[in-house]
C-alpha cells in the first residue's frame, strides 16, 4: 500500500538504487570468491566484465526512464495546457458544444452548452440527457446521435431547448469522431441558436406571401431594371416575371414618359420619395397603361420600392366625367340663354322641394335674386287665391306639388296678393316633372305668366264694347235680356 503512493520519479529512483545494490552485491560476492593467487581463468574475468556491463547498462536504463519520465512530464503538461486552451477557446465560442461518448455520457461539454441544462444540473459530464431531460426529448436526441454514427458523417438537425425566455431553435451540426485505427470513439456537437433566422425567415415567408398576393403591383427595383415584381404586376401588363426581368424597365414605358420618369428616378436616388406620379405603359398587347407609382428609395443601396395602382379606369372616367361636365356646363349656359329670353318666370326645384335654377323673370316676379332663396311654396311669398279674390287656393292643387306627383298642369289661373304690398295679381302657372332613367322624379319646372295686364286690358275692352254698343243703340236680344 505504501508503494502505490509513491510517485513514479521516486520509484524510478528508488528501483535504480536498489539494482545497484543488488549488481554490487553480487560483484563483491564474485570478487571475493576468485582466486587471490592470479590463477584466474577467462571465464572468470569474462564474468566480472559482465558484472560491470550491467552497471553500466543499469545506469543508461535509470537515464532512459528518468529522460523518458521527463518526456511524459513535459507531454503531460503540455496536453493540459492544450486541453486548457482548447476548453478556454469553445467556451469563449457562442455556440454550445459538447462531445459524447458512444453511451451518450458527457466527455466534455463548453460554458454555452451547459447553460442550456443550467437549471437541470450543475455539471453534465459523466452524465447522459436521459440523467437530465424526460424520455421523450432524450430519446430524440439519442436518436439523432446515432444517426451521426450510422451514416459515418456530419448531420445538421433542428433542435429545440426550453430556455428561461421561452423556447429556443437551434441547428445542430452532430458528427463522431475516430480514433488513428478509424474507430468511432465520440460524438460531436456543434449546435448555432437559429431562433431569430427563423422567425426573420418566418417574417420574409409572411412578406413573400403578401408580396405575391397583393392586389397592389409590388415592385422592388435597381435604377434601371426590375429586381422582383410580384404577379399582380405581370397580370396587369401582359408579360412574364422573366420577361419583365429581362430587360430595362425603361422599354415598357412610353416614349413621351421616359424621360419624366428619368427626373423622378433621380429624386428617388437623393432621398426624395415619390407620391402618385403618373405615366403610361406600353402592355404586351400594345395597349396603354396609365400607373399611378408611390415609391422610396434605399439611399446606400440604390434599391428602389414601389407599390404600383392601375388608374387608366380613373383618368378614363375622370377624362368622360370632365367632357361631360363641360357638356353640361354648356348646355346649362344654353339653357339660361333660353330661360333668360323667356317672358314667362321660371324657376326649376329638385325633389326636395330646394330651387336651383330661376330666371330672370322669376327673380323680378318674386322680387329675389338669390335663386336658393325662392321658395316653391308660393305661400311663402303669396296669399294665393281663386281668381275671384276671395276664396284660397288649396296649396296641394298648385302645380308644384302636382308636378311632384307625376302630373302634368297647364295654365291654373290663380290670384296671388303680396303680404306686404298687398298689390294683387292674375297669374297662369303650369308644372311638368322631370324624370330619370330609374322613373323617378327628381325636379320639377313651374311657369308663372302674369297675365293681369291682359285681364285688365280684356276688362277695359269689354266696358268700352258696352259702352258702345249703348251709344250705337245696340239692342239686346231676348236671351241677353232674361239675363239681365
């Protein structure tokens, strides 16, 4: 027991000395047994010269050990500051590494990679993840383990850790290592956290999906040709992805565009993003394509970003709304030149019963001339009577009102007495609804004839016929005199 701890230097030592007594001893022995008397034969020298070669073949034993003692001493402490080095520089790599036995026991694990089980246990070596983790997940990662061993050759595998902050993905790189006979010893692990590539990845596959799904064109470009475009894109003016991509995107665009859209790539370049601007596109039928682009510009790349919109429907129904607009603007010029010439008032209300248009006549017949003003109720400017002055007039009988039920009125004599003046008048007023293409009306036009003058005229006329015809001595008839 005493032996096992001595060291090995000292056993050597010791082992040498011992030797060299024994050598020594059985020297002195031989010595002394030779003959004194000089009758020593060869064999007897021949034997004492071996007895000196052991010596020194004892010696240059003792120096080989202790040389070789201090080869395996250099070695040794070598190995452990490269076994230190080694260990120091995978714990210094972010990346969790560890190695194996064939068994699944920890030969050597670095600071990353225990961390992983820090909550688990405190040193893995010697350990294996059945030691640490629930069957199921032990048994994937042994399974994967020996699908290293099996093919002979390094694996990348997804992994997943349940960590503190939540569940992390790792890609895994798992290989065995082999002796200088080619025997697999161990198996490595080098594993690279790839929970933020996957969730970037997830993100670009969200984006990539939206990019070709959207209604929108989507464009991503270099100042002179297209880099991607998604199908909406292509849809819209005929071509193919490869054909789109193929060449400058300058050839697709009209000829008189080229150059604006030139000035506006050049204010996208220096920052200046750009908002609805328009041109035409040239589409693979020989169509034209009015596009309205919203774009910005990555400064330090040059890379161009633009969402693009068909407005070739708009500027069409804008250019047909506009000419339309125009027409009507003349044809309402026309129409007031008619109704300004008209001796009779005319005033035009919508369904509502809200005046939009009057003439001339009925703003002097009204004594307004704010045509909004006018209201269609003649009752709010007028006593309205029958013509013989007394009786009123049912307001739902007036034209308006008929008109606004789809009738048709021509000439109802009505007398209107002016609340302030109280001057009276012999008015002729008629109504027409106007109709759209549903049947349904939607304004209506009411005529106002004054026609006092006339009835005083045709009164004047008449006193001065009776007159006459008593001064002639004109004779009632019969009829004429029951009438009297």
């Amino acid at each position: 027991m005493a032996l096992v701890k001595i060291s090995y230097e000292k056993k050597i030592v010791l082992g040498y000395i011992i030797n060299l007594m024994v050598v020594f001893a059985l020297g002195l022995i031989y010595w002394k047994q030779m003959p004194q008397s000089g009758d020593a034969v060869l064999w007897d020298w021949i034997l004492l010269a071996l007895i000196v070669l052991s010596l020194g073949m004892l010696t240059v034993v003792y120096v080989i050990l202790k040389a070789q003692q201090k080869a395996n001493t250099t070695y040794a402490q070598e190995l452990l500051q490269s076994q230190t080095l080694l260990q120091s520089i995978i714990d210094n790599t972010p990346n969790p590494i560890s190695v194996k036995k064939l068994n699944g026991e920890y030969l050597l694990v670095n600071t990353q990679y225990q961390m992983l089980f820090r909550e688990k246990t405190e040193d893995l070596i010697g350990k294996t993840n059945h030691d640490v983790l629930d069957k199921e997940t032990a048994d994937r990662y042994r399974s994967t383990d020996l699908d290293a061993l099996k093919t002979g050759r390094e694996i990348q595998v997804e992994e997943t850790f349940e960590q503190a902050d939540g569940t992390h993905i790792y890609l895994s790189v798992k290989f065995p290592l082999f002796d200088n006979s080619g025997r697999a010893y161990a198996i490595g692990n080098i594993s690279t956290d790839i929970t933020e590539r996957k969730k970037i990845e997830q993100s670009l596959k969200a984006a990539d999906t939206f990019f070709n799904l959207s209604v929108d064109s989507l464009v991503i470009a270099s100042k002179e040709k297209f880099i991607k475009v998604n199908p909406s894109l292509s849809k819209l003016l005929g071509y193919s992805d490869a054909e789109l991509l193929a060449k400058p995107f300058t050839d697709f665009i009209h000829a008189d565009d080229t150059a604006a859209t030139k000035k506006e790539i050049e204010k996208l370049e220096k920052g200046t993003d750009l908002i609805n601007f328009i041109n035409r596109w040239v589409c693979k039928d020989g169509s034209i394509k009015w596009l309205s682009w919203n774009a910005t510009a990555d400064v330090c790349t040059g890379t161009l970003y633009a969402i693009v919109r068909d407005v070739t429907a708009q500027l069409m129904l804008k250019e047909k709304e506009e000419k339309e607009r125009n027409m009507l603007f003349e044809s309402r010029q026309k129409l007031n030149m008619i109704l300004e010439n008209i001796s009779d008032g005319v005033i035009v209300a919508n369904a509502e019963k809200q005046v939009v248009l009057a003439n001339h006549n009925a703003n002097l017949f009204f004594g307004i001339q704010e045509d909004t003003e006018i209201s269609m109720n003649f009752s709010d400017h007028f006593e309205v009577l029958y013509p013989d002055g007394e009786t009123p007039f049912p307001a739902q009988n007036l034209p308006a009102e008929r008109a606004l039920l789809g009738e048709v009125t021509d000439d109802v004599d009505v007398l209107l007495r002016d609340y302030e003046t109280n001057k009276k008048r012999r008015v002729l007023l008629s109504g027409r609804p106007i109709w759209n293409h549903e049947n349904a009306i939607v304004a209506v036009v009411v005529t106002m004839k004054d026609i006092s003058r006339y009835k005083k005229l045709e009164a004047e006329l008449k006193k001065k016929d009776m007159a006459s015809r008593t001064i002639i001595g004109f004779k009632k008839s019969k009829q004429q005199s029951e009438k009297s």
